[in-house]
C-alpha cells in the first residue's frame, strides 16, 4: 500500500505539477509552486472582501468589476484528481467488495462467532435504541443550530447526513486495508457549491457535516474494534465515547479561543509558527466553493472548466485495473489500489511535500528490508517501536509548545526555516499576465 501511495505522489507533485506549471497552464506562471493561497489574474493575492456584501455573501457587481479567483496548478489539478477519487472509489469498492458487501448485509446476524465474539457475549449490548435516541438529540440540536444562527437551512442538514451513509463503508473498507481514509471535502463542497452558491458559512458548515460525520463514524467504529479485541464491555465503550467526545469538545473549542485571543497575527506569517496552514487551506476552499462557487470557478467559461472531466476519467480508470488483476491474478496487478494511490491528491495542499518523501524512506527501511532480512526482530519490535514513536512524537509536541515557544532561540543555519529561496516558484514566476 505504501507504493500505491508513493507512486501516487510522484505522479502528482514530481510529474504533472511541474509540467503544469513550467508550461504555464491557465496562467500559473504568476503564482507560487505550491500553495493554497488565491490569487488575482496578475499573480497579486486576492482580497475578498472587495468581492463581498455587509452579510459576507458574494456581492455579484463587485465580482465582475474586481476580477475572478485564480489559484495556482497543484491546487486546481488536486481538486480535479479528486473528482477522480470519489468515481474511483465507488466503481472500485463496487467491482472488488460489492458481492461481500451484500452478502455480510444479508449475513449480519447469522454470521459464525470467533473466539472474540464468543467471550463478548457475557456482556450485555448496547441497545439500539440508545444509539437512536443519541441521533435525534444531535440531529435536533443541529437543526436548531443552522436555523438559529442562519448557517444554512435544515433539509442541507438531511443531505449532509446522507452523504456519509453512502460513504462510510467504501471508505472503511479502503481504510481496513490501507490505513489511509480517502476525504469527502471535495465531494461536499461540490454539493453545496452549486445547491448554495455565495454562501461560504453554508460550504463550510455542509462540508463538516458530511465530512467530519464519516471520519468520527469510523473512528467510532475503529475504537469499539480496539474494545472488542480487548474485551471491554460493550456499554463501557459507548458511555467512554460519549463522555470523552463531550469533554474534547469543550477543550478544544477552549484551546482554540485562546489561542486566537493569545497569539498575535495567527493563521499569517507574521505570526510563525502559528500560520495554520490546514486553516488556511480550508479557508481557500471556503472561497472558493462556497463564496464563488463551482459554477464560476468551473463553468464553461472559466479555465478549469476541463478538470471537472477527471468525473468520467475516475469512473473509467478501475474497470481495466479491475480486468487486469482477474486475468493475471498472480502478477503485479494485485498490488495496484488506485483509491490509495490517488487519495494523496486530497492531503496537498497542505501536507509539506517532503514529509511523504520522509515517511516513504522510513517506510520502506522498516517495512521492506528489515522485514525481509531481520524478520524476526521485525515482527518482536516494529509494532512496539511505532507505537513508541507516536507516543514520542506528542510528548515531544507538548516539550517543544511549552519550552520553545516563548524562549529566545539562538540564530543559526538549522533555525532557518527557508532553506531555499527558489522553493515557492521553482525558479520561474511568468510575470506577464494572462487573459482574464
């Protein structure tokens, strides 16, 4: 899974978006390499509020007078391999898992008990209707949230709900066996996008609903798996649950609040470290598909109109990946997922494009030649040692917040943040404009 997923990378950044943007297609020449920011025709940064009214709705006169929303080739073409994505994982979880999937539908109550399920069964179930009373009171609460508040009307909250219950279970399939949760962002902006267009709180809101509900349904899912294993009571897990998602959610909400109360010029980089750069991605999306909106941004008449043919290409490509890996079942097909291998496109921007260089190295050190030479001390110390690393790396997070963040640091050649001045244009920046 991990070259699916690295050879997805190297298609993307090491291929397409060099030749993208040294070719200066639609006119990315003006902008930066690699970035999520917006920019106008002639490569200066977009402001929105000369495009926006007093209710922070798109103000349609000022739009046209201003000019429209330009953003550089990665991020266009990664929205575009999206489209691909979500296609690429229906058709793929269809042809691959969509007999198993009916057949465990059907089988779900009779299927045989394992030894785990055998020993569960001293415990009493948690009752549906406990889970049902859970989803009215939250299904209500967010009614009367996005009614009161006037972040979009109630029958989009019926629609953001119905989103994850038809992509829960391709992605946890995918997730199951590649560790890697492809994103509904893009499917949910595009949604909105054209059924609210203007409106970025209304974008923003849909998008978390029908995003954030299928991350947190598998994450559930994920956790009371762990408890199954571990033989915790049923009833414990769903009271832990509830009780330690209504605390995070006080706290986080509280961090955050003091955070931008605390720090000066965050989300900015006037403000590093804080500049937020996942923040300031969905900010752009914000813009982009809700205040502007898919029809502008790719209409007949815009220059990304030929991205939103990457729909077709998506739902093409798994049918001859598909034929291959039943004709030759033993070659090198059976390794290809294209669901992981384009799924990386949804991660950048932001995701700093060396890290994946990073994990990859580490990846195949560990879970290739020591695997293959060291077998034994593989399979005595690899699920211990990455475990130990997770760990590490949040204890080092809290050390380094609460150490270095206020301390004077002395200036050196590794405190430099930039080490390479050419990074952000790849050493060309087309100055000329384009046509708008």
């Amino acid at each position: 899974m991990a070259c699916n997923l690295f050879a997805g990378f190297v298609v993307v950044m090491w291929i397409i978006t060099p030749i993208g943007y040294y070719s200066n297609t639609w006119g990315t020449g003006n902008m930066p390499i690699y970035t999520a920011h917006l920019y106008r025709t002639n490569g200066s940064a977009y402001d929105i509020h000369e495009i926006m009214t007093s209710d922070q709705h798109l103000d349609e006169a000022k739009y046209a007078e201003y000019g429209p929303v330009r953003m550089s080739f990665q991020f266009a073409i990664s929205y575009g391999i999206g489209f691909a994505a979500i296609m690429t994982l229906l058709v793929y979880i269809g042809l691959h898992y969509g007999p198993e999937i009916y057949q465990q539908l059907r089988q779900s109550r009779s299927i045989n008990e394992d030894v785990h399920l055998k020993l569960m069964r001293h415990y009493e179930e948690v009752p549906h209707w406990w889970y049902i009373v859970l989803f009215v009171i939250t299904f209500a609460t967010s009614i009367a949230i996005c009614e009161i508040y006037h972040m979009m009307p109630w029958y989009w909250v019926v629609v953001a709900t119905l989103v994850p219950l038809v992509f829960t279970i391709p992605i946890g399939i995918i997730q199951a066996v590649s560790n890697q949760q492809p994103g509904l962002n893009v499917i949910t902006e595009f949604i909105i996008g054209y059924g609210m267009p203007g409106n970025p709180i209304a974008n923003v809101t849909f998008k978390v609903y029908g995003y954030i509900t299928m991350t947190q349904a598998l994450n559930l899912v994920s956790d009371l798996k762990l408890g199954h294993y571990m033989k915790i009571p049923p009833r414990n897990m769903f009271v832990v649950q509830l009780a330690g998602t209504i605390l995070a959610s006080f706290i986080e909400l509280g961090v955050a609040y003091w955070l931008m109360n605390t720090v000066a010029n965050i989300c900015t980089p006037e403000g590093y470290p804080f500049t937020c750069i996942s923040a300031n991605t969905f900010y752009s999306a914000s813009v982009l598909w809700g205040l502007i909106g898919p029809g502008k941004l790719f209409g007949t008449s815009s220059p990304y109109h030929p991205v939103l043919y990457l729909f077709f290409v998506g739902a093409v490509l798994p049918v001859p990946v598909w034929y291959m890996q039943r004709k030759y079942p033993n070659s090198f097909w059976r390794h290809i997922n294209l669901p992981v291998a384009i799924s990386i496109a949804g991660a950048m921007p932001p995701m700093p494009a060396a890290s994946i260089v990073n994990w990859f190295i580490a990846c195949f050190v560990f879970n290739y030649i020591i695997h293959k030479y060291r077998n034994t001390w593989w399979q005595r110390y690899a699920f211990s040692l990455s475990a130990g690393l997770d760990s590490g790396v949040a204890i080092s997070g809290i050390v380094q917040f609460g150490i270095f963040t206020k301390a004077k640091m002395p200036q050196w050649w590794g405190a430099d943040a930039d080490h390479c001045k050419l990074a952000p244009t790849g050493g060309f920046l087309n100055r000329v404009s384009p046509p708008a």
